[in-house]
C-alpha cells in the first residue's frame, strides 16, 4: 500500500545564470501555510531589490493541495515550472522560492521557462530528500486491569507511543503506519473494554 511520501529535510539553494539575469533558488520543508507565508515575508524582505519572488508549493500528504506564482512574470513562465519540479521529484511539503534579479536583457517565454525551471531543479539537486511514513494517529481509553494486555500488543505490534495520560483510567496515544492503520485499530476494537478513536494523519 501507498503510504510513504517524499520530502526534503532542510532548506537547500540553488543558483541559474542567463544573460544577466541571475535566478536564486530556496527550497523549503514546510508544514503548512503559516510557514510559507512567513518564509515569503522573509525572502522578500532579504531580496527587497529583486525584481521577482515566484514560488510554487505542494503540501499534504493524501489530499495535495498546491499553489504557483508568477509575482509579475509573464503567465505561466515562471510558478508552473517550479512546481512542475517538485511534481516530477514527487516533493510534498516543499515550498521553492526563485528570487530573480534582472540582467538588461529580456529572455522570451521559452527562456524564463528554462531559467526557472532549471534554478528549482538546482535547489531540489543539492536538497537532502528524505522518504517518510504516512502515519495515523489513534487514541486508546482503558481500565488499569487491561494495562498489561494492552502493553503487550502494543510492544509485539511495534507501535509509537506519542502521549499517555494515566490517572482514574487509562489513555494513550500511538502512531502507526497508515497501511497497518486498518488491522492495528480491529485488533483493538475487538478488545474488550478498550475503546479505540482516531484514525487522522498524525
């Protein structure tokens, strides 16, 4: 089953020259908008002589949403090659930003096209890519006479204890692979005296 990912596990850069004009590229690991917004914010104040700040993005790791952005570039010649990029690399929870400086000369549609495309390329080349794990969260409540039990499977299963709160009852929290996601939460559906909940992406 389907239940990994790519990423990439820091910012990386990468650098493309054509006729003056200089591309910088930023790849970025994301978790959500907050962070890219902050990131643009960043970049922008970094480059405030740039002419342009296009960057494209893809986050989720099921549902995917994405965004492109030419920021002034004629349309389509710049957003859509970055993110063409990180589909063709398979990222997910990237943001590459391509921060351009112009040189005097106009390249055309088919030369911005290139020029973009390949500075993301460069940032995703020097990236460390990183395969991850779709992960489902559960919760589990249960007495104090299950402990064991519950411990057990949890120990033979392998599972990822992420939080416990043990007072008048029980209650834990695990992470599990989201293609054993099914058979881990059945085996304890049909524990008596266990109750089971969850099931999101953790």
């Amino acid at each position: 089953m389907d239940d990994t990912y790519k990423t990439i596990k820091v910012k990386s850069e990468g650098l493309f020259k054509d006729k003056g004009s200089k591309f910088f590229a930023y790849a970025f690991p994301v978790k959500n908008e907050d962070d890219i917004k902050e990131l643009l914010t960043r970049i922008k104040k970094e480059h405030h002589s740039a002419r342009h700040h296009c960057y494209a993005w893809r986050l989720g790791t099921e549902e995917i949403a994405f965004r492109a952005n030419d920021d002034g570039e004629p349309s389509s010649t710049a957003g859509k090659p970055i993110l063409g990029q990180l589909l063709s690399f398979e990222l997910t929870n990237v943001l590459i930003v391509v921060v351009r400086y112009f040189g005097g000369i106009l390249l055309g549609t088919s030369g911005l096209i290139n020029a973009y495309r390949t500075a993301a390329a460069e940032a995703i080349k020097n990236a460390k890519i990183e395969t991850r794990t779709i992960e489902k969260i559960f919760t589990l409540k249960f007495t104090y006479k299950e402990m064991n039990e519950v411990m057990q499977i949890i120990k033979q299963e392998n599972l990822n204890i992420t939080n416990t709160r043990f007072e008048l009852t029980c209650e834990l929290d695990f992470t599990v692979r989201k293609s054993e996601a099914t058979r881990i939460s059945e085996i304890f559906e049909n524990f008596y005296g266990v109750e089971i909940s969850g099931g999101n992406n953790a």
